[in-house]
C-alpha cells in the first residue's frame, strides 16, 4: 500500500464492531442455553476464527453480515471436536477457548498460524493447571492439547500481571469448576479493574452473578472478581460497539493535523479501554466525549477530535498500570510521539514483544526508517520530537504495526509504502476505506 501525507482528516466515521467483545460474545452465547444474538459482529479474521472454534464444538452458528446467530449448546453441552481447533491469529481466541476446554470431559487441541505458534501460552496453563487440567506442548506453544477435567476445582489465583485474557480464561474456568473461583489483580494504585473487564460484563448480561471487591495495603489496590461454578447462562441479544482501539489510529492522524475535524460515531467507550483517550488528551490532543446508551452493558456514544497539539513541553510518560489498558494503542501513541515538544518515553511495556510481532523492535525500526531519533529499552522506548520522511515500511505481518505506520506516512513529508499491508484484515478490513473518506 503506497500512502500519500495528508493536509488534514475530517468528517465522520463508524468503526466496525470491537473484537474483544465480540470474541467474548460468541464464546460465551456458545455456552449458554438458548439463542444468542449479536448485532454489528466484528468483521475481522480473528473473530471469524472464534466463530469456527465454537461451531466445532457444536454449537450452530449462522452468519449474515455482521449479524450472528448462535443456538448455544448450554455448560454440558460441547462436544468434542473432530480435528484441530485453528485459531488462526488469534491470541483472544486460543486463551479463552482454553478456560472453557479445560473443564470438558475430553482432550483437545488448538492451534494456529506460525505468528500465533510464537506466542507464549503458560499464562494460562499456570492456572488451569492448578485447577485440574493438564497440558501438552512444546515450550508452553501452540499447538496445544488440552486434557480437559470436568469438574475443574475453584482456585484463588494472584495474577503475576494485569491481562484480560489471563483474566478472562480462569472466568471462564470458574464455570466449570466446583465451588468458587477468585481473581486477585496485582496491586494498582487506584481501585477497580486493572485491566479491560468485557468478560465480566458479558458474563453479567448473560446472567452470571460475578462478586468484585477492592482490598487495600499500603495504599495500593487488589482488584478481586469472583465466580460461581453452578453459575447458569442464558443466550442473550448483544450489541457490539465499535472498536475504540481501532479509533485511536483515527484520533492521532487528526490531531497531529491542523484543521481536522473527525467525529467517531457509535465507538465503546468502556472506561477500561478508553486510557488512549486520556493520554492523547493528557499529552495535549483536543478531544471529547459523550455516551449515549448508559444502559447497556458497553457503554458506547461518540469521540471528537480537532486538530492541533498544545504540548506541555516534557517527555510525556507513559508507564505502570495504565499500560495493561493501552497495550494495543501503544504503536500508533509512538507515532504521536514524534509530534511531541519534548517527545514520548514508553516502560513497562514488554507485553509488546509478544504481540503478533515484536512491537518493541517493529515500532523503533519503522520510525527509525522515517528518520524519527527513537531508543530502544527492553520494556519500551523513547522517542524525540521528529520530522518524519516518507519510507519503505515493513507491517511484519502485524495489522496494529500496518495501521499505525499507515497513519505516520500520512503526517510525514513525501510518499511511503506499507508492506504486507493486507493484514489489516486481521482486525479491520475496511480500515483504508474508512480513511479514504475523511482524508481531505
């Protein structure tokens, strides 16, 4: 994809369905008694995935556009799978598939592309192992059998890091298990969940009672969400928000373009997934918000943004326990960087290294192609106000990477070129499309 800078980004927007809600949706919808079904269904490659995994376990799955409709098999009701559950690229997929697998009376396997067989899945073994499941697998990858117990024992596990997927696993887990299963957050400095919580809404909406508390030493926080194993589900009719991550490739490109005006209409504005908001603002962005269905169980409603950055001049920092919430924004937040008076330092980030590529490595080698001064650190990076060049970039094969290099050849000087830019797919395949509509 060749890309040309722009003067400016204006109009308006509608994002496709979040991915990590929709995943969420489909999962547990396959689980529960009766019909699910959701409106405005992400149409990414990896929540196409998910659905396939669910279909395999025999739940029926019928599709129309971004309509999906699930008759759910209930709790007792997945059957074993006739081959090799393929997860495709998708991380969200293989470890919240795991939590539900691991509390079957039968083995399975999961798999996926050579990206996703990169990624490390001992997070989840550690506790599902400890409530009765066991595990083969080369070096904690996938592929991975799964030998399932059912029931699976309650456990309260203290999670070394803050992930919503780790999270969301043991959740699911805790359905299959006897008695009930605690979550403990490591220790925050404020209360409440540390990091994205569209399992426990979702739960929620399908009629699970979750009990959450905050439990406070030394003036920090453990956030503690527990589960029920005799918990029933009820399909449910869900509506997706759009992707607010997918927004934030559009709310840096016009802020760092005087005169844009762009408006996000109908984007989850979930505040565990709304921290790039509050960065880009913090760090001078003009953007505001307003939600418009406060009784869902995703809030969702609007985001504007209009050109122009009033930097408060030092290195803006972003690190600690903001990072588990904007780990997917953080590509796109280098790019901002480069806007920046005194320029943007990343730590406590190497969760990074373990995407769909080493966003660590793709970030500092991309804009160190666009002439952008940039530092590597093992847990992040630092980057300096910068004039960037229009270059040859490569996506490595990570559509966060293809978006958001996408963005800096937009505000950079001459012609650049994204290679590999067809995985946007993988999360939005309409992006180049919807930024064709607002780049004047």
């Amino acid at each position: 994809m060749k890309i040309r800078p722009t003067s400016k980004v204006k109009g308006k927007v509608r994002l496709p369905g979040d991915k990590s809600i929709s995943h969420r949706a489909a999962i547990i919808g396959a689980i529960a008694e009766g019909r699910t079904r959701i409106s405005n269904f992400a149409a990414s490659a990896d929540c196409a995935s998910t659905l396939e995994c669910v279909s395999a376990l025999g739940a029926s799955v019928t599709r129309s556009g971004d309509e999906v409709t699930i008759e759910g098999v209930g709790k007792n009701g997945p059957q074993k799978p006739s081959g090799v559950l393929n997860c495709g690229n998708s991380g969200t997929t293989a470890r919240l598939l795991a939590g539900v697998l691991a509390g079957q009376p039968f083995n399975s396997i999961l798999d996926g592309d050579s990206s996703l067989r990169g990624r490390p899945m001992q997070r989840v073994i550690a506790p599902l192992s400890l409530m009765g499941a066991r595990f083969d697998s080369e070096e904690d990858n996938l592929p991975m059998t799964i030998h399932g117990t059912s029931p699976l024992k309650a456990i309260r596990y203290k999670m070394p890091v803050a992930s919503a997927q780790v999270k969301s696993c043991v959740l699911l887990a805790g359905l299959f298990a006897e008695g009930t299963t605690i979550l403990a957050s490591p220790p925050d400095d404020v209360p409440g969940p540390s990091s994205r919580n569209h399992t426990e809404l979702m739960l929620r909406n399908f009629g699970v009672p979750l009990t959450e508390r905050n439990v406070e030493s030394d003036g920090r926080f453990v956030h503690e969400v527990s589960i029920d194993g005799p918990s029933p589900l009820s399909g449910r009719d869900v509506n997706i928000p759009g992707d607010v991550s997918g927004s934030a490739f559009f709310l840096v490109a016009a802020a760092c373009l005087e005169g844009s005006d762009l408006t996000i209409e109908n984007v989850g504005l979930n505040p565990t997934r709304t921290a790039v908001i509050d960065v880009l603002r913090e760090l001078g962005a003009s953007i505001q918000t307003v939600v418009e269905n406060e009784n869902e169980p995703e809030p969702a409603g609007k985001i504007r943004v209009r050109g122009g950055i009033e930097s408060a001049g030092g290195t803006g920092i972003v690190s600690g326990g903001r990072i588990a919430n904007l780990i997917d924004e953080l590509p796109v937040l280098a790019v901002f960087g480069t806007k920046l008076e005194g320029g943007l330092e990343v730590r406590g980030a190497k969760e990074l290294r373990y995407k769909e590529s080493d966003r660590i490595r793709a970030v500092v080698t991309n804009l160190k192609r666009m002439g952008a001064e940039i530092e590597e650190f093992d847990d992040g990076f630092r980057v300096a106000r910068s004039n960037l060049k229009g270059a040859r970039m490569d996506s490595y094969g990570d559509h966060r990477i293809a978006m958001a290099f996408t963005v800096a050849a937009l505000v950079a000087e001459g012609e650049s070129e994204i290679v590999g830019s067809d995985c946007v797919s993988i999360s939005f395949p309409g992006f180049f499309h919807s930024l064709q509509d607002v780049v004047k």
